[in-house]
C-alpha cells in the first residue's frame, strides 16, 4: 500500500473520530439540559454559606467565551480540508503531517469549545464547587492528542526518508500553508486574549494548539521552498520531524499546566505569597491564621484558613473582618472562592 493510501486510511479513522467525539459531547450537552439533576438550574446566583457564587456579569462574560470558542472550531474546519486537499495533491509527508496536526487541533477545538460550556455552568446544589475542572480535563486530553500527532508525524516522515517521493505542486502547498498560518494567527490571538480574560485553561490550550499550528504551518512552508529549489527531498521528511518534536515539547509544557489542578495541586508559590501578603495586611485586627490551603480548579481559585479572633470580637466584628478579606482576595483574584472559618482566642497554635 503507498504512503498516500496509507493516509487516506488515517484520514478516514481520524473523520471518524472528529464525528464521534462531538456527537458524544452533544449528548451529554442535551442529556443535562433536558434532564436536569434536581436542584440543577440555568444562571442564577447560589450561595453556600460562605462560599461566593458567579454572578450574571460573569455568566455573561462566560458566553462570549463560547461565540470565541465556537470561532476557532469554525477556522480549524477550514484549515484542515485545505491542508487535506493540498496535501494528497502535492504528496508532501511535511503537508500531510501538517494537515494530521490541525486534525487534533480541530478536535481538540471541539472539546475546548464544550468543555467552556459545561464549566461556565454556576456552582449548584449537586456541584457546589462548580464545573471548573472540566476545563482541566479538557486542557490534559488535548495535550495527549498533541503527543499523538507527534508520534505520527515522526512515523510517517521516518517512512518518507527511507522511501522519498517527489513533491507535486510545490507552490500550492505554500500557498495554502501561509494562508494558514495567517488564519491561525489571527484567531489564536483572539482566543488568548479571551482566555487570560477569563481565566481560561481549555481556551489558552486552545490558543497554544492554534499558535503551534502557526509555526509548523510556516515551517512547512519553507521546507517546501526549499525543496522545490534544490530538489534535496529529505529535506520535507527532516523538517516534519523538527516539528513533531516542538509540537510535542509544547504539549509537555501545557501538561505540565492543566494537569495538577485534577489532583488538587496548591497554587503557584508567587500567588501563594501574594495571597499571604493581603492577609498579613490585616494583622493588627486578628491573633493568627493558620491551616491555609489553596487550589485551582478551572479558572477558579479556592483559598481557605482559619482565623483566630481576639475572644472580645462580636460575631458582627469578626463577620466584618472576613468579609474585607474576602473582598481583598477577590481583587487579586476576580474568581477566587474564599472560606475563613473563624477560631477563637483559645484555639491560636503559636
């Protein structure tokens, strides 16, 4: 079997995959939305003693996030019948390794797209810590299938080097990489700027899969300039496999991101610090804090201590005190999710 039916056979069993992962998706989308668990509702504002809710401002901010998730669907779709086409026309493995990466940048899109949707959910009765973690889990799949294009791409240029072809219409395969490129480029920008916005892991990955895709298509191009100028065609196979490997230490760092936070991983020592430093700002009106704990999930951030009062507070006082805490922490961290629990004077550690 040649290398082209080869990738035919690949592009059937990827097709196959980017129309089975949405339908699922949708399913599930369809199956909370007509059959809700109880206490499971639309927008609205929920309080769990002091844990602070979304509010509608952020629920909206929430659904702009999706229209901009929903624009990189849109463009990857584009992106990749044309590297598809070009590719099985040039015969270029550089093209179609290039098409196989946005292939998983697509549906990677796609689960990036319904995972933004299903976190943007507020907390609710069954879910009272919310649906952020979602977007972690979204960020750490689309990091595998990023180790899976490698893989692939590496396999297949290995194949091209012990077996070179010529490359047919070299010009077209430039042509089609840098416009691309442009396109990815262009999208990639708007979906970070949305994603430090609001905070969001599934939309940042998003936005590194597309600017990787940015680099390997310009790469591409070049290496297709070249060959078609010196004729050395191992170049082509030698270029695809310096992306695979970038491709894939780019995953290694977005793994590195989305993954700890399933596992409850504290925030990073800077934030940690910073947050420290605020509460440290109040010492004069309070004995000791201690047992401090913080964790991400999503784009929200968890932060809980004890606080030991002076025993002559009145609840208002130290009810008072927690809540210009909480409004502090709020301000370095716009969903941050604060829980003081209050000691009194006999309960200090130090």
């Amino acid at each position: 079997m040649s290398t082209i039916n080869k990738i035919r056979w690949i592009y059937a069993l990827v097709g196959t995959l980017i129309i089975i992962l949405p339908c699922a998706t949708l399913l599930d989308v369809f199956t909370f939305y007509c059959f809700p668990q109880k206490g499971c509702s639309r927008p609205t504002k929920l309080r769990f003693d002091n844990i602070k809710s979304v509010n509608n401002n952020k629920w909206g901010n929430q659904m702009n996030s999706s229209k901009i998730a929903f624009l990189s669907v849109l463009s990857n779709s584009f992106v990749v019948v044309l590297k598809i086409i070009v590719g099985l026309f040039t015969g270029s493995v550089a093209v179609l390794s290039e098409a196989i990466h946005s292939s998983l940048d697509l549906m990677a899109s796609l689960i990036a797209f319904f995972s933004v949707r299903i976190s943007n959910r507020p907390a609710d009765k069954v879910h009272p810590y919310g649906h952020g973690k979602v977007e972690n889990l979204s960020g750490t799949i689309e990091t595998l299938l990023i180790f899976i294009a490698g893989i692939w791409i590496i396999y297949e240029c290995i194949h091209k080097l012990i077996n070179p072809e010529p490359i047919q219409l070299p010009l077209l395969g430039i042509v089609v990489m840098l416009l691309g490129a442009v396109i990815n480029f262009v999208v990639s920008k708007i979906v970070r700027r949305t994603a430090d916005k609001t905070k969001s892991v599934a939309m940042k990955s998003n936005a590194i899969h597309l600017l990787t895709d940015v680099y390997t298509s310009l790469g591409v191009a070049v290496s297709l300039l070249l060959v078609s100028l010196t004729g050395w065609y191992f170049l082509d196979p030698i270029i695809g496999i310096i992306l695979a490997v970038y491709i894939m230490f780019e995953a290694s760092k977005l793994m590195k991101e989305s993954f700890p936070p399933l596992m409850d991983a504290r925030l990073s020592p800077d934030e940690e610090r910073n947050l420290m430093k605020l509460i440290e700002s109040y010492k004069e009106e309070y004995i000791e804090y201690h047992d401090f704990r913080t964790r991400r999930s999503g784009r929200y951030e968890y932060v809980d201590f004890h606080l030991v009062v002076p025993s002559h507070y009145s609840i208002e006082t130290a009810h008072e005190l927690c809540n210009q805490i909480e409004e502090d922490i709020n301000h370095l961290f716009t969903h941050a999710q604060v829980l003081i629990h209050l000691e009194p004077e006999n309960e200090r550690i130090k």
